[in-house]
C-alpha cells in the first residue's frame, strides 16, 4: 500500500466517525431557571411545549399563568430548540405572569 492510499484510508475513516458524530448532535442539554435550575435534555427538532408541560408538573407550577423566556422571546408551543437557535447549555427563564389593578 503506497502512503497516499494510506492518507486516504485515514481520511475515509475519519469522515466516518464525524457522520457518526452528528446524530449526537440531535439532543441539547437546557437550563430551565425558576427558584432554581432544572436541566433537560431534548431533541432540536421537537417542539418545546412538553419540556415546559413537565417543568410545571415536576415543580407544582400552572402552566396557565407561567411562561417561558429564551433571550428574552417568548417561547411559544411549537418552538423548537433549531428555531430558537439554542446551543447547549443555553437558559431558560421561567416568569409567572400577574393581574395588575
């Protein structure tokens, strides 16, 4: 095997492991922060409206009256995390909206 074979070997190896790579890439870990900080894992492609209907439920919270805020746009419930262009690790504020006199 002369050495530009074996370059190219490597090089077919190598861009097989990174197609490989990009179906990791199809989760993204969120911050959820209310009193505290809940983490989540889900897919880029799906709509946010169960991570927010699972927040409300695991802290007790009416998802009615609750609202969600990703750099200061609120999150509606077929936004996805590609949508929002989230990374990983990004924040999501939680605010409880409130009747004014």
């Amino acid at each position: 095997m002369t050495s530009n074979d074996q370059l190219l070997s490597q090089y077919i190896k190598s861009e097989a492991v990174d197609s490989n790579k990009s179906t990791d890439d199809s989760f993204i870990n969120l911050k959820v922060r209310d009193y505290n900080v809940t983490f989540y894992k889900v897919k880029r492609t799906k709509p946010l409206n169960k991570l927010m209907q699972v927040h409300c439920d695991r802290n007790g919270l009416d998802i009615r009256v609750t609202f969600f805020l990703f750099d200061g746009i609120r999150i509606k419930n077929d936004y996805t995390p590609d949508y929002l262009e989230m990374e990983n690790d990004d924040d999501i504020d939680v605010m409880a909206s409130q009747m004014g006199c």
